[in-house]
C-alpha cells in the first residue's frame, strides 16, 4: 500500500508562480536622488548558488516592497531607498527567504553601513557578537550594496523567529 504524500514532501519550486503576479524588484525608480541598487546571491549550506528562490524585500512601516527571484546564479536585485527608521532603531529593510527545501519562509534584516551610530544603538544589533552583525550589513559595492545571503555553514545569515 502506498500513502499518500504529505504537504511536507511536495515542497517547492513553485516560486515562478509568485513572479507572475509580481514581477518588479523597483522599490525607487532608478536615478531617483537616493536610490541605489541592492544585490546579492542565495547561497545553501555549502556555498552553491540556489538558483531557484525568492526574495522580498519590505520597509519595515510595510509602505513598499519588493521581489525578486533568483537566477541560475543564485542572484537576486533590488533598486531601492533607504527606508526612515522606525522609532528607536536603526534604518533597516526586512527580508523573507523562499527557497526549496524550506518549509517556511525565513526572515532577516538588511541594515545600512552608512548607519554606525544608528546601528550601535539598534536593540536588535547591539545583542548580536561581532560576526553575526556582520550577516546583516551589506558591504559597499559599485553603483549600490552587496547582500549575500547564506541559509546554513560559514557565515550563515543570521534569521529571526517569525
């Protein structure tokens, strides 16, 4: 007798359909004063690019968002404005991760570089040690920011309960 499969074991990819009905990853129109260009790549446990995930971006006041699926490469690419910050924290964009495997979506936090003192007082950074901060900062890259996100290992990407 063969049972029949659970939701569990019929997981994903379907992150194509998500893409139809929303397409755009411009949360700014592009040269608007302000704007810059978020990138990054998805990346498993090993460092292989997961090329077939999704990702959403969202001021944390939920006024714009943005998603973005991965290519064959793992990238993903935002154009954007920083956000204003919410009272007591640092600016900051929430950021849900959809990729096989997962069973739920999981949720990180991209803050700026350009915010060290905001940053320094930011409730949520200020009780992470050193290099968990770091998964949460972009780094400074040409025309924008760089933002990789890695789902397990080595410099795992640092996501909160939902």
């Amino acid at each position: 007798m063969t049972l029949p499969r659970t939701p569990a074991q019929t997981v994903g990819p379907y992150y194509s359909i998500g893409l139809c009905r929303r397409p755009e990853n411009e949360l700014a129109a592009r040269g608007e004063p302000g704007a810059l260009e978020l990138t990054g790549q998805l990346l498993d446990g090993e460092g292989a690019p997961i090329g077939d995930g999704l990702v959403e971006v969202w001021d944390p006041a939920g006024r714009r968002w943005g998603r973005s699926g991965t290519d064959s490469d793992g990238r993903f690419g935002f154009v954007l404005a920083k956000p204003d910050a919410l009272p007591g924290e640092a600016p900051r964009l929430d950021m849900w991760v959809h990729a096989r495997g997962l069973l739920r979506n999981q949720l990180t936090r991209v803050h700026f570089p350009d915010e060290e003192a905001a940053n320094d007082a930011d409730p949520v950074l200020s009780k992470l040690d050193g290099a968990q901060r770091e998964t949460l900062i972009p780094e400074a890259s040409a025309g924008g920011l760089r933002f990789d996100i890695r789902l397990q290992g080595d410099r795992a990407t640092v996501f909160f309960a939902h």
